[in-house]
C-alpha cells in the first residue's frame, strides 16, 4: 500500500489601477486552492490505483481596455482617447488602469476522482479497467463595456458533471507483437444560464440552456516488431457520438439589475416576452479513425518514423445561442494527418534532439468566432470547408558541463482555410489564417544544478518567442495579436534530509512586455476591447510532497 498527496494554494494581488476611483480598490485579485491524493495497492497480480482530486478559484473579473468606435473616421484600432463608446467615454492609454462600474467576479469549483485496476489474467494477457467522474461549477458576473457607464453586463452561470469507463484487454511481456482490445464510454452533462443587461438597448435577455453527451467506442491497437530495426503499429476506433441539447430565450425586465448579478430564477419571475420558445435538438455520429506507424531504429542513438492518421471530432451545440436556426448544431470535423521526423542521440547522450515534419487536412473545421447574434455579442461555434496545418518543429538539448544544460525549439507553421466560403456574416474567409496559429515560435532556455552539502539548487532562464496571429478567422486587423518576446527564470532550493520540501523564487515577463492576446467586440453597442498579458510578476513559491 502507497499513499501520495499535494496541496496547492496561490494567492496574487490585482495590478489593474482605479482609474475612476469608484471601486475602492485595485482589481485583478486571484486566488485557487487545489488538492489531489492517490492511494495504491499492489501484488503480483492486482494493481488498484484510486485518486481524487478537486480545487476552488475566487478571481476578480479581468478588465479589458475599451476602444470606442464613435469619432473621426476610420477610428483607430488601439488605445488612442481619439474615439469613444456611444456615451463619449474615452478609456486611457495605460493598459493596466481600469474605470469598471463594478468588481466583477469568477467564482468556481471542482471535486472528482477516479480509480483504476489492473489484473494480471495470466502471463501474457492483463486485464484493465478505469471509472472516472467529476463535477464543476462556475459563476461569473462581469461589467462587459469595461468603462464607468454601465453599458453591458452579464452573468454567466454553469454546472457540469462527467463521467467515463474504460474496459481493454491487453498483451503483457516483451514479445514482438503486443496488442490491445478495448471498449470506451463517456457521458457528461451541462446545465447553463446566461443573463445580459443591455440599458442602451433597453432590454435585459436571459438564456437558459441544457447539453448532454454520450460517447462510446471501441478500439483495437497492435504493434509488430518484424525485424531486429523496425516495428509497426497500427490502430482502429469506431466512434458513436450523441449531442442532445436544449434552450430557450426571452426578455424580461431588469431595471436596476445590470450593476448586480441576475439569478435565473429571478429573471423568470421577471420575464416580459418570450423570444424563442422551448427548443430541443438532437444529432448522433458513427464514425471509423485509425492510425498506422513505421519506425526504423537502426542503433540506440538514432530513431527514424511516419506515421498517417485519420481522426474524428463529433459535432456540437451551441448552448445559448439565442436564435434557433441550422447552425445550432455544427457538423463534426475530420483530420487527415501524416508526420515524418527522426530522434537523435550524440555525444554520448549530451546532445540529443528531434525533427518533425507534419501536414493536417482539416475538413469540416469547427472554428469559434465572435459574432453578433440577436444585437448581443456572441462565441459562435461553426463549420469551416476546409483547412490545412503544415509545417517543421525542432526540438535539440545540450548537457554542455555536469549541472549545466541549454534547450531550445523552432516551430514553422503554415496554417490557412483552404475552403471557407460561408464564414461569420457570409464573408468568404477562404486563404485566412487560421486563429492563433503563429507562422514562427521559437524556445530557449538555460539550466544549472548544483549540489552541495546543505541541499540542491537550481536556476533557470528562459525566453519565448511567438509571431503574429489571429484572434478571429476574419484576419480583422484588429484581432492581430503582434508578435513578441518574454522572458521568466527561478531559482529552487530543495534542503539536504528533508525529501519533499522545496522553495522557489520565480519571475515571470522578466522584462514587462505589454503586449495584448485577447479581444472583445461588442457586436452594435459601439466599441471593442483588448485584453492585455500579465506584467511583470514574481513570486515565492513552498512546495511539500507527500509521500
């Protein structure tokens, strides 16, 4: 019998400043608590492995600067005080000062766990099997024109709970064929409230919404080592996916509520108009993927494969979308996917690195985009034609002295619709980029280790580079996010004769980059936001694992 656990708790202080100086306060606090415990029991035979798991976070809302779209045309598409929202509130240039009406919150919790046995049914052959449940509950309330005048707010209530088995057969030994028979079952189920009030529209919407999901599968893996150098592998699934999802709309109204949050409950009592009536939708895919492998180890320092695959992704609804059309429930996507690469090992293992070739036919892509759907901004799931990802990642590491080790990575990436003549608001998006998908990244850092009488150290710098992309399948200028550079490092100490103890300096964005990777657009409410990465950060971190 073997017991492990960890606790983790972490605590950060908003660095958002109160530009209107009506909140009292700076925003941005965040808080999480996560805890996780295995218990393991093993003899010859039986191996049995429970774990459970589970956490809470307690954030402020993460402000965004608002750029208005009302002034001299065209209006810029940064921080600039030269246009305003429809009120003529103009934010500032500082993209760490914040005018909120209200503190927003993002309140949740998660609680699961799972075990898993394995039975030796004899020499050759074990038998496993897995049980995984968890649930989640998440609630925010959040001041959407991110200003002082009380535009948009919304309240966003979730809970979920899932679930999966998992039954196989499979070889044990080293002999050169090894193989794998198994079945799959995956349910889970969402419960949904969203409740916006909108004053300069005059009108407060609520959306509640339901979505169920059940998955099974069965699969069969080999893989056969016919000569001294290679080996071949192979697999094959068949999917059945089901999504049932189920919604309705209406008005009602929230006079006085948009500076508070709006419980589902309430705003029934409240309702004034029913938009859509009770609507319930349901689709179900049987579908086939697989994969075949061949690789070529001619010694122990190099390593030589391809492999081609073929995937599936089932459909999916659009929980909450406030209007019932075909687009409710989206297609499931395909990908074809084929690799080459090769591993090496030099200099008697101080040097080792891997090269990878790789192309992806996407069809039926299933792409989000920010639309507006009923005069309301919404995250809209969609089908594109088709797409293609191709391109090159190297990876190398160098052990140079005893402690001390660099490592670095280059990603090449050329990733496009290749087909998508029906995007958000009709627009043809074929030839656009795909969303965040950087045509160059880039990855290096360097490591010491040291040992001495009183415990171990070590240090570490590194650097990140990643290019231009999109936040929108539309390529709106906009939307870009401007390629850039950060930077993080630490320093640990783990004590001589204390086995799990460990503390950690550690600075993140070490040279305080601004730079934004998130956007919002508030559809026909006259301004859009920009979402800017954490500054500067640093921190002490104390670690105990228990064994």
């Amino acid at each position: 019998v073997a017991a492990r656990g960890a606790i983790s708790y972490r605590q950060r202080d908003g660095f958002f400043k109160d530009g209107g100086g009506n909140l009292g306060r700076k925003v941005g606090d965040e808080q999480s608590f996560q805890y996780r415990f295995t218990l393991g029991y093993v003899t010859d035979d039986l191996e049995i492995m429970a774990r459970a798991r589970g956490g809470f976070v307690d954030n402020d809302q993460r402000p965004f600067k608002q750029i208005g779209t009302t002034g001299p045309q065209p209006c810029p598409l940064r921080l600039n005080q030269i246009c305003t929202d429809p009120t003529g509130f103009a934010d500032s240039n500082d993209p760490f000062e914040t005018f909120l009406s209200f503190i927003g919150y993002e309140k949740g919790k998660a609680n699961g766990g799972d075990i898993q046995v394995k039975y030796n049914l004899s020499s050759s052959v074990g038998l496993y099997y897995s049980f995984a449940y968890d649930e989640a509950s998440n609630n925010r309330f959040v001041d959407e024109d991110f200003s002082n005048n009380s535009l948009f707010s919304t309240t966003y209530d979730t809970k979920v709970n899932f679930s999966s088995h998992e039954l196989r057969l499979q070889s044990e030994g080293k002999g050169p064929f090894q193989w794998i028979l198994g079945a799959y079952h995956y349910r889970d189920s969402l419960d949904q409230w969203y409740g916006a009030a909108v004053p300069l529209l005059g009108v407060s919407l609520g959306v509640p919404a339901k979505q169920k999901t059940r998955t099974a599968a069965g699969f069969a893996n080999a893989e056969w080592k016919f000569a001294e150098k290679f080996s071949l592998r192979g697999g094959l699934r068949l999917t059945y996916d089901k999504r049932k999802g189920r919604s309705r709309s209406f008005l009602f109204d929230g006079t006085n509520l948009n500076l508070s949050p709006i419980p589902a409950d309430l705003a029934s009592m409240l309702e004034v108009f029913e938009l859509y009536p009770d609507n319930s939708l349901q689709k179900s895919w049987t579908k086939p993927s697989g994969e075949i492998a061949l690789s070529f180890k001619p010694n122990s320092n190099w390593h030589f494969y391809g492999s081609y695959s073929i995937g599936f992704k089932g459909g999916d609804y659009n929980v909450g979308l406030f209007t019932i059309n075909e687009n409710v429930i989206v297609d499931p996507e395909y990908v074809h996917n084929a690799e080459l690469g090769v591993k090496a090992r030099l200099l008697d293992g101080r040097l080792t690195g891997e090269l990878s070739l790789f192309r992806m036919n996407i069809k039926d892509q299933q792409v989000s985009s920010i639309q507006s759907v009923g005069g309301i901004p919404s995250l809209v799931l969609s089908n594109a034609g088709r797409s293609r990802i191709e391109g090159i990642e190297l990876n190398m590491e160098a052990r140079v002295v005893d402690g001390l080790s660099l490592r670095g990575s280059l990603g090449l990436l050329d990733a496009k619709f290749t087909s998508y003549p029906n995007g958000p608001g009709g627009a043809d998006l074929s030839g656009n980029r795909l969303v965040y998908a950087p045509k160059v990244t880039a990855n290096a850092a360097i490591k010491y280790d040291l040992s001495t009488a009183v415990g171990d150290f070590t240090a570490q710098g590194s650097g990140r580079y990643t290019g231009k992309m999109f936040d929108q399948p539309s390529n709106n200028p906009f939307y870009a996010v401007k390629s850039y550079w950060t930077a993080d490092a630490f320093v640990e100490f783990r004590p001589a004769g204390q086995p799990g103890l460990s503390a950690k300096l550690w600075v993140r964005n070490l040279t305080d980059e601004h730079y934004y990777s998130t956007f919002f657009s508030s559809g026909n409410l006259g301004y859009e936001a920009l979402g800017f990465a954490d500054p500067r950060t640093f921190g002490i971190t104390l670690g105990y694992d228990f064994d």
